[in-house]
C-alpha cells in the first residue's frame, strides 16, 4: 500500500538533511509555474519508459499538483516493485499553503 507523507514531513525531513528522492511528476509547464528545488521531473507520460532510472530499495516521494497523479504513479512504481514510495499529499499547491506562500498556485 502506498504511503502519504504531508508537506511539513518532507519539509523536516529536508531541512534535517534526509530528504528522500522526490520525482515530480507534473508537466514542464507545471514547473515553469512553481516548483521545488530539491525535486526531479520525470512526467508522468515518460514515468513507464523511465521508472528504472529509480533505485526500487531507496525510499521516494512522488509529487505532482494536488496529489492524484502522483498517487497514480506511486501505485505504478509499487506495482513494479517499488517498495518505499509515498505520494506527496496536496503536492505543490500544499506545499504552497503551509510552507512556501511565495509558490504562485494555478
């Protein structure tokens, strides 16, 4: 089953300096909105063809707008294997309300 970790989590867990590997999986435009620094883009479109540039041990934070597409992929990666894989939950616009108000929502 896969996991949900909330903003404030990976935030701490950033800012600790154990920051698991975050996959946004968003749209290049999305990301010429709001992003995050610490995040690597992978579509979700390119996400089948590319999951095995991911280590399947490593612990992964799947993140998109608001959470359903990156759920999606997370169930994706579970499936193949993957085995500590969160999903992000509210994704940037969360990430927007409580951590960083400077992220422009759309």
């Amino acid at each position: 089953m896969v996991g949900e970790i909330d903003v404030q989590q990976l935030k701490d867990l950033v800012d600790a300096g154990r920051a698991p590997r975050v996959i946004d999986v968003r749209e290049a435009h999305e990301l010429e909105i709001s992003s995050l620094p610490f995040a690597e883009h992978m579509p979700m479109g390119e996400v089948p063809a590319r999951y095995t540039e991911l280590d399947p041990q490593a612990p992964l934070v799947v993140m998109c707008r608001s959470g359903g597409r990156s759920m999606q992929v997370a169930r994706f990666l579970e499936s193949r294997g993957f085995r500590s894989v969160s999903n992000l939950t509210g994704g940037i616009l969360a990430w927007g309300e409580r951590i960083d108000p400077s992220l422009r929502p759309y």
